[in-house]
C-alpha cells in the first residue's frame, strides 16, 4: 500500500467508523426483542399563552409492541409530578410507530414515535391539551 492509497482509504475509515459508533438507538422493537431505553419528557399546554413546560424523566421497557415503565417529574415550577414515580403503561405499534401512553392516572398521549426513539404527539393532562415530546436520553446526557 502506497501513500496515496493509505490517504484514500482513511476518509472512508473514518466514515465508516462514525456511522457503526453513532447511529442513535432504535427505540421501536421488532418483535421478541426488549428495549430498556431512558428518556427525557416535556410537555406544555397546546392553546393559549405559552407556558413554561412540565418536564420530567422517563424509563421505558418496550417489548413486542407493549410499553412499560416509570414517569417521575423534575419540573422547576410546581408540578403533580414532581419527586412522584407514576407508572406508564402503552403501545406502540411497530409498522407505523403510532403511540399510546399512559402516565399515571392523570396523562394519556397519543403519537407517534420516529426511527430515532422521539416519541411526539398530543397529551390530555389536567382537562387541557399539551404538546408532548419525549426524547431517548437522560437530563443534562443530551
């Protein structure tokens, strides 16, 4: 191997190693496999003046379409949430990404989630509609 193709083949190396150790993982399980997967939640309301949003952390089982986890909030202002761990429980249907997710007894989405593991839609909280998106990470990991 010359200089001239040890130079060549260095970008493609590099291309190639950038794309195997940064491909985001695929939160949408094919089935019989099991994701545990962390993610970072916030929510705010759909109508009327802008709000500073709800947020909180989240860590989902996903398994053959079947969602499961945990919810606990770590809003800045005052929240139902806050320092609470509240169950949640779904789906998510694999072919088109379609979401329903339930936290607690006082949050239902629907949504849907892209290839990246970005879970986004509309939520039912307090009586109002929110703007939800949850993103696979963990707070201050992002």
């Amino acid at each position: 191997m010359n200089l001239f193709d040890f130079c060549r083949s260095v970008p493609a190396l590099a291309l190639f190693a950038a794309a195997f150790f940064a491909v985001p993982a695929q939160a949408v399980t094919t089935a019989g496999e099991t994701t545990y997967a962390p993610y970072v939640a916030a929510f705010s309301p759909a109508f009327g003046p802008s709000a500073m949003p709800h947020v909180g952390k989240m860590l989902l089982i996903m398994h053959d379409g079947t969602i499961q986890g945990s919810y606990t909030g770590i809003s800045a202002r005052p929240d139902s949430f806050n320092n609470r761990i509240e169950p949640v429980t779904g789906s998510v249907n694999q072919d088109d990404g379609y979401v329903q997710l339930n936290v607690g007894n006082a949050l239902a989405l629907t949504g849907t989630m892209a290839a990246d593991g970005t879970i986004s839609g509309t939520a039912q909280y307090n009586g109002g509609l929110y703007d939800f998106v949850a993103k696979p990470g963990t707070p201050g990991g992002r």
